[in-house]
C-alpha cells in the first residue's frame, strides 16, 4: 500500500486545514519544494499536492509552486485543486505532473471527465470528497445530492479514486473504514484514503482493506505534527513490508 505525503499549498505555503476551513488554516512551511524533498529523502514514492486557492478560485493558482516541486523531486506528483476543464488540466500534464484529481467537474460535467479518461488515459483521478456521504464540491465550499457511491460508479476508467471524508480531514481522528470499505466494494478502480489518518496504527488498520482494493493511503497533518513518521509508516505498510518486517512484529494485520 503506498503512503502519500501531501501538501497542502495556499499563498504558495504549505499549510494545513482543519475539516477543510479555510480559516482554520496552519502553516507548516514557506519553502513546499523542500518540504516535498524532505518526503522524498524519508522515502515517498508519490507526492499529493492539493492547490487550496485554486480550489476556490476555479482555476490553478499555484502553479509556480507546483512547477517548482515537479522540477525539484525525483518522484511522480499528483495534483489536485480547480482543476474543472480540459485547458487546466492540459496545463499541469504540461508541466510535468503526473496524474491530475479532478472532483467538482465530475459532478458538473461528467461527460468531460470521461472524455479526458480516455484523452489521458491513467493520468486522471477522481477525487471524491464527501460530507456525510453526499458528495462537496468547489473546494468543500458546496454540498451536491449524489453519494460517493454514486459518483464513482460512473468513472470506471479513472486510474484511481481518492476518497476524502472531510468530516475527519486534518483531525486526526482515524479514516472512516467504513465508508472506505463501503466504497471499495462498489468499484473496481483503485481506492485511495485520504484525511484524518493520526498514528502508525491507524495506517495499519488499513491493511485489511488492502485485498479490497484500497491501494494507498494520503497523510498530511500527521505527518507534519511527529504523529507519524513518514519513513516507518513507509517500512510498517509499503510496497516492501513483507520482507522488512521482522517475524515478531506483533500486529496481527499481517497474519
């Protein structure tokens, strides 16, 4: 399962929400290119970046911190974050980005979303942020009537899904396995989680909705606050854990 750092960028910081509240922001870093080395060195394979303005605005803002980060890690980076037609997204892939998450177009325009599926095949993801189930969209600031179920069901060719409960993002109060298992049944494409992951247990927890097809895993505040340490999360739940485990390592997860 991969472990996926993010960062946050609103003003060109890395910051923190907290339930996604603009005003309840925390700033971590005015330097996002070193914080996103920092990961690489602690050994991230992937870095999430999350473009907080642009959510809002409608269109990428930070584009030069993203740029910046894309030329300054070894790494592939996905990015997400106002991302609602095909010039925008063209724009990032342009510069280098990897994969693009897009959330608020696939509620508005799902036939844009499929027809970028198929243009950029495995480079589009479907970021699903719900409040009690129902999908929110234009940067957590309005609520839809469809369900997270839903909306996923419809994107099939997506490279993978992220699925966010905002209720529980920058809490630290645990992922909703529940909603993450809920969901994973439903489809066939890659679940990510993402928000409110607060220790090494949490992210070990995760595991038994690994067969399932719960594939990765996004950590942000805890990552920030020593909650977690990014480099034993990596060894305890990544792609290597089997052999870098010793035998008696005492969580039953890996029986």
């Amino acid at each position: 399962m991969d472990v996926i750092p993010a960062i946050d960028l609103l003003e060109g910081r890395c910051v923190r929400l907290y339930q996604g509240d603009y005003a309840k922001s925390q700033v971590f870093s005015d330097n996002p290119v070193e914080v996103g080395r920092n990961w690489v060195k602690m050994g991230a394979t992937r870095l999430h970046l999350v473009d907080l303005d642009g959510a809002k605005q409608g269109f990428p803002v930070n584009t030069d911190a993203i740029s910046a980060i894309v030329r300054g890690v070894s790494v592939p980076v996905q990015v997400g974050g106002g991302l609602r037609d095909r010039s925008s997204i063209s724009q990032l892939l342009q510069l280098g980005v990897e994969r693009v998450i897009v959330g608020t177009i696939a509620v508005e325009n799902p036939q844009l979303v499929q027809d970028l599926c198929t243009e950029f095949p495995h480079q589009i993801v479907l970021g699903i942020d719900a409040r009690h189930g129902k999908v929110a969209t234009r940067g957590w600031l309005e609520n839809s009537e469809i369900t997270a179920i839903e909306l996923a069901q419809k994107f099939e060719g997506a490279a993978a899904i992220i699925y966010t409960d905002i209720h529980r993002d920058g809490t630290l109060s645990g992922p909703n396995q529940d909603a993450l298992r809920e969901l994973a049944q439903q489809v066939e494409v890659p679940v990510i989680a993402s928000g409110g992951v607060s220790s090494l247990t949490d992210l070990l927890s995760l595991l038994a909705l690994e067969p399932l097809g719960v594939t990765g895993v996004i950590v942000g505040k805890a990552i920030y606050t020593g909650d977690v340490n990014l480099s034993e999360a990596i060894k305890a739940i990544g792609p290597g854990r089997w052999q870098d485990i010793p035998p008696d390592h005492g969580f039953s997860t890996f029986a």
